[in-house]
C-alpha cells in the first residue's frame, strides 16, 4: 500500500510539471519548458514502468503510459514515446476516450520521427510538407485531401511574401510577377510513411539561394512556421499584431483553418525545415473548425440573422465581390469580405457548407466557408 501511495505522489508531482511546462510553452519561454517537461517525464516514467504490466489496472496504466509518451514527444525522445504509446495501446480495457488520444498522439509521434530521419535532404529554400490520417497510405493520399491543401499553403506562401515585402493586402487580380518568381514553388517526387513532398521556393536549381536577396524565400517559410505555432497555442492578439492588417490576418486564419487537419481522412498536418543545421517540425493539429473560432467578428453583420447553407459555389462576381451559392432549394447571393476572397477562389464548382449573416433581403454578408470533404 505504502509503494502505491508514493507512486501516486510521484504522478501527481510529474502532472504538475507538465501544467507548468505548458503555460511556460504558451508564454513562449520554451528553455523553461523543456526543463520542466524533462522533469515531467523522469517521474513519469517512474510511474509508467510500474504499470506497464499491470493490466488489471484500467484506465491508471493507459493514463499513465501516455503521459510518459506525450512528454516524451515533447522532448523529441520518439522512440521512447512511440515505445511508451504501444504499450498503452496494448492494454486490456482501455477506455475509447483513451485509445482515441493514442492513436492520435502515436500519428503524431510517426510525423515528427518521419521528419527527423528525412531531413538532411533540405536546404534553406526548402521545406518537407507532410499528411498523416486515414486518407493516407504507404507514399499515397487521396488526391483531393492533397490538392486541396496544396493549393491553400501555395495562396499562403504568396499572401506572406507579400506583406513581407510592404505590398498593400491584394483584394483582386494575380500576385505581382516580382513577387511571385520569389516564392515560386517547384515540388520534388512523394515519399514514404506518411505522404511527404519536398517543395523548393523560387528555384529548380539546388542551393541557388544567391538569387534571393537576404535569403527572402526562408524568411517567407520561416514567418509561415512561427504563425501557425501561434495559432496552435491560440496566442491570437500576438499573430494579429505581428501580421498587422486586418485583411492579411483574417486571410491568414482562413487559409490555416482550410489547411489544418478534418479529424478524420487527415489527422495532422506537418512543415519541416532547415536552419542553422539544426531540424525545425512544426504540427498543425488543432482541427480546422477550432482555427475558425479564432476569425474576428466582422463588422458588417450587424444584427443580422446568422445562417448557413450548404450547396456548390457556383459562380461569383469579383466587381461586388459576391459569391452564389446553389442549394437544392434555389441560389443564395453572399457578399465576401476582402480577407475571404483567396478561400472562395479555391473551392469553386465544389460543395462547400458557408455561414452568413442575413443583414436584410438583399445583403447577406460571408462569415465563414469550409469544403465538405
């Protein structure tokens, strides 16, 4: 009993670590929270070992083998972690809930090792963009999933490029051609486990990082990377401050929201780079509909009656900025904020579920679109 009990107060101890190691990583002090994640996972990994076969035990053993994984994974230990979740998976009545969180995080544990054995294979105007979920087999993924969500990080590469270079949020027409040779984007063939492409910016040719002054390409992806890590933690006034103008932010919380993981044929979503010799893997898995909460309020809705339709977009109007949408029941007119506009282009001619606030018979104004995959 007394072994028990002192195991019990090493879990309790190892929890509050890790609670300390997360409000120190929403803060954005990562040292602090890898020291605190590392502390975290020693004790952990205590308490794991002495219920590993313990298989009467359910839900403590499952509960505790996972923990030991995710501060595993957090300190990029991914064979222990990877161990620590198999173990877990291999128990005998383990809560859904439970085995939900598994798989996930054993997807997540997968991406992030796939990248780190991948990457010499990057330079700096290069990154490794890879899906992971039941859409997705051994090198193969349904092709929707992908090109859809190629099309949106190739629109994001080009909105960040440019802001980045000070050009006024583009509410029509094509990005201008300087701009654009900067960050044209060349893919290189699929790889294995996860499906994984390499995509080089602004040229075919390897190593050609002369051609860009300051290394602009890197900047771009570099930006690309630090905002989605903001998304993930939620630190929104922080993103709308660093990307500055309301149109940009609002497209970039779009994008993302598009970009980001369904929960079901795509898990997680993955970015790995180079800098300084060193691997940086960013984890975009926060489900596309927990980004869109983080869109401002637009002003135009008024007090007008939100709805929401689902139906094939159709056709638009880029002189009033207006998209129709075609339900079975007739043809809805809906008017789209400058921020929205890279979203609409995207998905034409598919089905698509929108949210809109009826201001009057005639002025609906769009307040979200999403694809129905």
């Amino acid at each position: 009993m007394s072994e028990i009990r002192e195991i019990r107060g090493i879990h309790r101890r190892a929890n509050l670590l890790a609670q300390e190691a997360y409000v120190a990583k929403l803060k954005g002090d990562l040292g602090a929270a890898q020291i605190l994640y590392s502390q975290a996972y020693e004790q952990a990994k205590e308490v794991a070992e002495f219920y590993h076969d313990r298989y009467h035990a359910e839900p403590t053993r499952s509960v505790v083998l996972k923990n030991a994984a995710y501060y595993a994974k957090e300190l990029e230990l991914f064979r222990e972690a990877e161990r620590y979740a198999a173990m877990a998976l291999a128990g005998r009545d383990v809560p859904e809930d439970v085995l939900d969180d598994l798989r996930h995080l054993l997807e997540d544990i997968n991406l992030f090792r796939h990248a780190e054995s991948k990457y010499s294979f990057l330079d700096s105007t290069e990154i490794q963009f890879s899906l992971t979920g039941n859409s997705v087999g051994y090198g193969m993924v349904k092709s929707k999933d992908f090109i859809q969500r190629y099309k949106i990080l190739e629109s994001i590469v080009q909105r960040t490029a440019e802001r980045k270079q000070g050009k006024p949020y583009r509410i029509k027409g094509k990005i201008n051609s300087a701009v654009s040779e900067l960050v044209e984007a060349y893919l290189a063939v699929p790889r294995e486990n996860s499906f994984a492409i390499k995509i080089r910016f602004g040229s075919p040719v390897d190593g050609n990082i002369s051609l860009f002054p300051d290394n602009f390409p890197a900047q771009v992806v570099d930006d690309i990377m630090d905002n989605i890590n903001l998304v993930n933690d939620e630190r929104t006034e922080e993103l709308q401050a660093k990307i500055g103008d309301e149109n940009y932010y609002q497209n970039f919380i779009s994008l993302i929201s598009t970009l980001a993981p369904d929960g079901n044929n795509i898990k997680a979503v993955g970015l790995t780079a180079i800098r300084l010799g060193e691997l940086r893997t960013l984890c975009l898995e926060k489900p596309g509909k927990e980004v869109r909460e983080l869109l401002p309020s637009i002003e135009e809705n008024g007090d007008g009656e939100v709805k929401q339709a689902v139906g094939t977009l159709r056709m638009g109007d880029a002189a009033s900025n207006s998209i129709r949408i075609e339900t079975e029941t007739g043809k809805i007119k809906i008017n789209v904020s400058d921020g929205l506009t890279d979203l609409v282009k995207i998905f034409f001619d598919e089905s698509v579920k929108v949210v809109y606030s009826e201001v009057s018979n005639k002025k609906n104004i769009l307040i979200n679109l999403e694809p129905i995959r």
